[in-house]
C-alpha cells in the first residue's frame, strides 16, 4: 500500500471549498471508485483553515499510474486552478506498526 499526504493550501477559504467541490461533483467519489484506490479523504487542521489534507492510500504504484492517467485528473487540476492551490505532500508505503502498536488503542 502506498499513502500520499496532499497538502491544499490557499487563501481566504479557497482550500475548503476545493474539497467541498471535489465531494459535490462527484470527483472524489470517481476517484474512490478507481481500481486500487484504498482511501480517499478530506481532513481540515485545526489550527490552519486556509490547508486541507487529502490522505489519498492505493494498492501499489501501477494504481497510482493508472489514477494519473484517468479523466478525473484534468478535473481536479482545473479546480486547483481554479481556486489557486498550492501543494506539498508526503509519501508513505504500508508497513506493520511494529513497536509503534502497543500505543494504539483499539
């Protein structure tokens, strides 16, 4: 499994409303049903309203090639144009918690 973190950020609540059209039309949802799409969703920090997260998870990197290459891309590059987005983000691959386990609580 293969996770990215995208960071949205704008200004004057442009990030928010990204995502709020990203669910609203029905591009998140296309995503979602992609072949080896794990998990795609929206988070809000807190303490920074003008970023949104997408944690965006795929079975492997030919499901990320493949997403790359799909309609739904020029999609979600015209809406982040369209409200002036800027990205960073963080690549994580699945591994066991390992030591890390016994801090979560189930």
């Amino acid at each position: 499994m293969i996770t990215v973190n995208l960071y949205y950020r704008g200004e004057n609540g442009n990030a928010r409303r990204f995502a709020e059209e990203m669910e609203a039309s029905g591009i998140a949802d296309a995503i979602r049903a992609e072949e080896g799409n794990l998990r795609y969703e929206y988070f809000q920090p807190l303490n920074d309203l003008e970023t949104v997260l997408l944690i965006d998870s795929w079975r492997d990197q030919a499901a990320i090639d493949a997403h790359h290459e799909s309609p739904m891309m020029r999609e979600l590059a015209a809406l982040r144009e369209k409200y002036d987005l800027h990205m960073t983000a963080e690549r994580f691959t699945g591994e066991d918690l390992g030591a890390d386990a016994r801090f979560i609580r189930k």
